[in-house]
C-alpha cells in the first residue's frame, strides 16, 4: 500500500463548499494537494459539494467520488437547505485518480424527502453492488416538523439506482453515519444528533439488527459529526476521525485496535498533523504506491487544472 486519499470540503466560505485533495502515507500526516484549491469543482444543481466520498468499485476497477449537493455559501440558509434542497447526488468518476469525469447529478431522495445529505457506500458482497446511502430530511404524516432518517438505495454504476428504502431511524434526527467491515461484522458509526455525540453500533449483517456497543470516549467527545474510519499500515489499527464542527477545529483521530470492545486513543496533537487546510466532511481511500506517485506528481503545483474525460 501507497498510502491514503482524503476528499473533503473546508467550509462555507468561497469555494469552500468543493472538493479538496489531501495524501498520507500514514494515515496520520496529511499534505494537500494541488496548493490547498479545490481538485474537482461542481458547476451542477447548487454549483457547491459538501460531504465527499469515494469508493474504488471491485466491478469495473473505476473510483466513483460522490458529495452532497449542497452550497450553504449562496446565503439560503440551513432550514431551505434541509427541507427544499437538492434530492440529488453529485457524482465523479476517474479510472486513475487523476483525470476525472464532469460531474453528474443523480436522483435518488424519495419524493417527500427535504434534501440528501452525507452519501456514503459500502459493497454488499452478497448482492454484488453498492449499498448507498445518506440523510434525508422527511416530514412522516401526524409529525409536526419531520426528521432527518438515513435512506439507502443500491447501485453498481453510481448512474441508476435502485428505489430508495428507510435504512436507519431514531427517536430524533440522524444526519451523519459511516459503516466499517472487520473480522467479519460491520460496525456502524453515527451522530446522535440530539447530544452531537457518535454512537458505534455492531451487526452481523449490513442491513442488521445492529446493537450498541458502549464507549466512553466516544460517549464523551462533544460537539462531533462526519465519523469516518479505515485501517492503518499495520492492517490491524483502526483510525477514526470526526470533524469537530462545534469547536471548529476540524477533524480529530482516535485509534482502536478492536471495535467490538468501544474502546478509542485519542491521539494526541503531536502524533499527527492534519495538513494546513482545515478539512471538514470528507472520506478516506487507501491507495496504491503507484497512485500515490501519481497524484503528488499531478497536483504538487498551486496552479489549479483539471482533467477531464467524457462522462
């Protein structure tokens, strides 16, 4: 292994709300990429993407890079944003990570639903696709101001979907969710929106039932959203991160060695460095060497130039 690939936007100023580019070779120490501008940048729906995530495809080899269409810069603010946003996601694709289709916008939010928030996909083995899915903000009949409930949809190409189906929903909203694969569970981890806390939860199965594991970090860590986790070098360490929205710090790692057991290190300041943009809601990609090389050659100047292929 090369290394990993962070994707994320840094806020709400201009061109915050774009795709941003960042590479470790550790998972822990971060350089962004192409001077710190925006890699790929979104002229479609809202013209803004918050919430990147990319996924290489066992199906075809391609990396697909997906975002939430959505620019809280453009001044509407977040009541129109959550309940007559876009029910769109904003889709990338690359065979290289270097070159990069023009972006498409794909429907799936349920016709009720306010907006489509956070997408995120995990291969479903079983079924031989991905398993999207994402928050959406949905006003029920006999609800007074409706709730923000996770949706899911499959696909194998990021172009059709399948119909969209409740996946996950509580007592109040859920916004924010991430789910990892070891030893044979899944692991989910979400934002329990009432406290701003991270809730871990563990299944058998990706769809479910999934039970809650107690953890007292992260029961204790305040004001946090966009929880995102990948393995380590040492293929046996789990790095979470969460983005520190409350406090505006941006994302801060802790490290586990079982997920099953709740257990997290948080890191301390000197056992990493999160580059110098401050990044906010984004994803991590363990790469190739080779794509390592290739990335840092394509985007080491501050000149932003991107490369596109039909799509």
């Amino acid at each position: 292994m090369g290394g990993y690939l962070f994707v994320y936007f840094i806020g709400e100023e201009k061109d915050g709300e774009q795709v941003y580019f960042s590479v470790s070779r550790d998972g822990l120490h971060w350089n962004d990429l192409n001077g710190g501008n925006p890699v790929l940048v979104s002229r479609t729906g809202t013209c803004g993407v918050r919430d990147p995530f990319l996924v290489r495809s066992p199906l075809d080899g391609k990396f697909y890079l997906m975002a939430t269409d959505l620019r809280i810069e453009a001044g509407n603010g977040w009541r129109a944003a959550q309940e007559s946003g876009s029910r769109s996601l904003i889709v990338w694709e690359s065979e290289d990570l270097v070159c990069w289709s023009r972006e498409r916008s794909c429907s799936v939010g349920i016709p009720k639903a306010g907006c489509v928030w956070a997408p995120e996909a995990v291969f479903d083995r079983e079924k031989g696709e991905f398993f999207v899915f994402f928050a959406s903000h949905v006003k029920d009949p006999g609800e007074k101001e409706g709730k923000h409930r996770i949706y899911a949809a499959y696909t194998k190409d990021f172009r059709s979907f399948s119909q969209t189906f409740l996946y996950m929903e509580r007592e109040n909203d859920v916004i924010d969710t991430t789910i990892l694969e070891s030893e044979g569970f899944y692991y989910r981890i979400s934002k329990d929106e009432t406290k701003k806390r991270l809730i871990l939860e563990q299944s058998q199965a990706l769809g479910g039932p999934y039970r809650e594991i107690d953890s007292p970090v992260l029961r204790d860590l305040e004001g946090v959203e966009g929880p995102e986790g990948y393995l380590l070098r040492d293929n046996k360490t789990w790095c979470v991160i969460a983005d520190q929205f409350l406090a505006g710090k941006g994302y801060l790692p802790m490290v586990s060695s079982d997920l099953s057991s709740g257990e997290f290190c948080i890191l301390p300041e000197n056992a990493y460095d999160m580059g110098t943009r401050k990044k906010r809601h984004g994803g991590v990609l363990a790469i190739t060497e080779e794509e390592y090389e290739r990335l840092t050659s394509k985007y080491k100047t501050a000149i932003s130039f991107l490369c596109t292929i039909s799509g």
